[in-house]
C-alpha cells in the first residue's frame, strides 16, 4: 500500500480546529481498523480524512454545517473489508458501502439526519440517493476529487494535477 504523503495527514491533523470536532471518531478503536484497509492504493483511514478536512473547510468558509460535514466526512467509507477481495466484489462494494458505512457508523456513534443523508448518498449518481443537504453534494464533490487524485497518484499519474485544479477551483469559487 502506497503511504499516500503521510506529511499531508500529520499536517492536516494539526488543525485544532478540526481536531476537535472529530476526535473521539479518531480514537474509536473500530475506526482505528480503517488504517490497515487499502483504498486507492492509500489506506481508507487516509482517504477519509482528506475527504473530511477539505469539505469540512469548505463548509465553513460557506458558514454551512462544518461540524456535520468533518465527522460524516470522516465516517462516509467507515466499512471493513478485506484487501484480498476479489474483482467481483470490488464492484459490488461500489454500490453497497455506502449503506455498509451508515450501518456501521450508528453501531459506533449517534448521528443526525444530515449527517445519515452525507454518509448515505456520496455515491450518488451512482448510488441513486440523493443528496438532501448542501453538505452532502460538498462531500460528495470532494469524495470524487480526492478518489481520482488517489487514482491518479496510484498509478503515478499525478503530474496531470488535475484534481488539484479542481479542488482548488471549488474552494475559490466559494471563497
Ligand atoms: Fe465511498
Ligand atoms: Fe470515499
């Protein structure tokens, strides 16, 4: 598994101001699980906090629900799989993990309906629930964004930094 620029995570995981709103989710041992479980070539740990920082920045420079965003953020892809899974059930998985996440997610912490809704619907359109919520399109956005960065960076592609304009596109055009 590709250590995805761990300064990056350790950097983000300075903010305080973030910290604090998701702390006990990062300290859940269940969650903690996360760590080991490969997801496009970084770990999903990983990849759930990018997805969460960056929309939960958005968010606030929006004055939307930052709270609600970071911690659904951080939970959108809190499901345990095996990293030996075959094709067939990768595939699967695509259209079912949202579900297995929001399952998991209530068996570990209490959640609002904003916060269900996010988790719920950040595959849409290819799962079909909708996004209800402005926060859920954020994280649902960003999901896509990092999900093909990490793709792209997997297969030593990044030098096209094309998710990077577009984050940083999104972020300027809501600033
Ligand atoms: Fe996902
Ligand atoms: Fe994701």
């Amino acid at each position: 598994m590709n250590e995805d620029n761990p300064s990056l995570i350790s950097e983000l995981l300075t903010d305080e101001n973030y910290i604090v709103l998701v702390e006990d989710i990062l300290k859940n041992e269940e969650f903690k699980k996360l760590k080991t479980i490969e997801h496009h070539g970084t770990s999903r740990l990983n990849h759930s906090i990018k997805v969460s920082y960056y929309s939960h920045k958005i968010c606030k420079i929006l004055g939307l629900d930052h709270i609600s965003t970071a911690r659904a953020g951080l939970l959108h892809d809190f499901f345990l799989s095996d990293n030996e899974r075959s094709k067939t059930e990768r595939i699967i998985s695509i259209f079912t993990h949202p579900k297995k996440a929001l399952k998991k997610s209530l068996e570990q912490f209490d959640l609002n309906d904003k916060e269900k809704n996010i988790i719920e619907s950040h595959m849409f359109p290819i799962n079909i629930i909708l996004p209800e919520y402005i926060e859920s399109w954020i994280v649902s956005t960003v999901d896509k964004i990092i999900g093909l960065y990490e793709f792209l960076e997997k297969y030593s592609l990044k030098q096209l930094h094309v998710p990077n304009i577009y984050l940083l596109l999104l972020i300027k055009i809501f600033s």
